[in-house]
C-alpha cells in the first residue's frame, strides 16, 4: 500500500504552516489539542497532495477552516479536495473563520456529533 500520510516531500511545507496560523485556527486548535474533545488531533497534517488542517486519525475526519479567499477563488479547489478526501473515505468538515468567531460553542457540537 501506497504511503500517503505526512510524506516527507511535504515536511517543511507543513511546519510553515503551523507558524502562521490565523486567529481562528489558533482557536480551534486551543479546543482540540491534548484529546479536549476525547480524540487525538493533529494540525496541519498532509494527505496525498493535500494539507488538512485538522485531523482526526481514529476517526478518519478532517476539518478544515476557511476564509474569505474560499468563496470564490478556492471554490473549485476546495471541491476537488473535498472529493479525493472522500474517496479515501474521510470525513471533511467545514467551518467558515466567522463561525469559529462567533459561535464556536456550536462548532464543537458539530465536532463532537461527528466523532460520535
């Protein structure tokens, strides 16, 4: 079988992302570290081709976080990502930067519900 988890061709993409996180993700990422929620996630994790920026590998579920830039410059990247994430049978949640600023009590029902 094929690796495609955390390929090292990918390493130092990744760990550049994690510096710059934006506020949201910093956030979220502050409610689903040390198992918080009961699951173990990791940050800025790469599939394939692709970096997710969460992942839950127990329950084979991605979330990712967009902004404003995914409205229309990203729409169709997003949905081919989508697509392939979903034909290696993970689950993808997404959640807009204003959800997590406004109602991120309701954003983690929507998690919790999913690892259930």
């Amino acid at each position: 079988m094929r690796k495609i988890h955390n390929l090292l061709n990918k390493k130092q993409f990744r760990k550049n992302l994690r510096k710059p996180s934006t506020p949201q993700e910093t956030i979220l990422w502050s409610r689903l570290r040390n198992n918080q929620l009961g699951h173990k996630f990791r940050r800025q994790h790469s599939i394939g081709k692709y970096i997710v920026d969460f992942y839950c590998p127990e329950r084979r579920m991605i979330i990712e976080i967009d902004g404003s830039q995914h409205i229309e410059a990203q729409r169709d990247y997003d949905v081919e990502r989508d697509n392939y994430l979903k034909k290696l049978g993970f689950r993808v949640l997404r959640f807009w930067d204003n959800e997590i600023n406004n109602n991120l009590e309701g954003i983690l029902l929507k998690i919790i519900d999913n690892l259930k």
